[in-house]
C-alpha cells in the first residue's frame, strides 16, 4: 500500500488552491507520495515547497494535522494500488504570504488557481482528493469554527 499526503490550502478569502495535472487532466490540491523513512508532515511540507514555492513554514506559520476531529487518514483505491491518504488543513498564514507562491512544475501542472467551494463543485475534471474536499467541507468548516488552530 502506497502512502500520499494531500494539502487543503486556504487562503484568508476563504478559496482553495489547486493544480491542473497535465497528466491526469484534472484539478488537484497540492501533495504527494511519502517518500520511505519520511514522516507524513514532512511529506507536506516537501511536496508544498516542490510544488507551489511554500516556504518552510514551521518557524512562523501553524498547520493543523487533521482535516477534522475524525477523519485525517483515507484510504483509496485506485485502479491496481491502494492508497494511504493523510489530509492536512492548512490555512492562516502571515501577511503577504499568498504573494510568495508560484507553480514550480509547470511541466506537470499547467494552471494554479484559487477556487471559492461553490467554484470547486463547479468544475468539470477534478482528482478523488478535491471529491474528498467538497464531502468534508462542512466538518472542516465546523473545525476551523470551534478550533484554535494556532495551537494545533
């Protein structure tokens, strides 16, 4: 069984970024595969930096591990493989900090964009992990509500 993280990244206009896959021609949070001997937090921070130019942000941003109080690990089935999905909430970051970001692999994601929830459910092509999004947006929005993130 193959393991993957996946980032839902929020910006303060409540919008969610995603990646256009060349490849797989569908829009998609960032993340990747838990290279071996590396933790699942680190996997997102690797692949954030990868893909989106994020900078390591333990020193002066949070994360939240979980994407709601009960379900922060998926798995997936996908064709011949099993996936091992851990979702991570990302959100609440320092002035100015959306203007850093960039598509690092435009060879592999051809368009970076942010997308209100109601734009998201409108989009035709979109990966199991933006399906994932859109069924736990209500909880993490009920999270985020009742959560003090900043102590996650």
């Amino acid at each position: 069984m193959k393991s993957a993280v996946v980032a839902f990244v929020k910006n303060e206009e409540d919008k969610f970024l995603l990646l256009y896959h060349k490849e797989q021609d569908y829009w998609t949070p960032p993340g990747g595969k838990i290279e071996p001997n590396e933790t699942p937090i680190r996997a997102m921070i690797r692949e954030l930096k990868e893909e989106i130019n994020f900078p390591d942000f333990e020193t002066n941003w949070h994360i939240c591990t979980s994407v709601n109080k009960v379900t922060d690990t998926i798995t997936h089935e996908c064709g011949d493989k099993n996936w091992i999905l851990k979702l991570y909430y990302v959100d609440k970051f320092p002035e100015n900090f959306y203007q850093e970001l960039n598509n690092n692999e435009p060879e592999k994601h051809t368009d970076m964009q942010w997308f209100t929830i109601d734009e998201i459910r409108n989009l035709e092509k979109v990966s199991y992990s933006v399906t994932l999004l859109l069924g736990m947006y209500k909880a993490m929005d009920e999270y985020v509500e009742y959560s003090n993130l900043r102590d996650c």
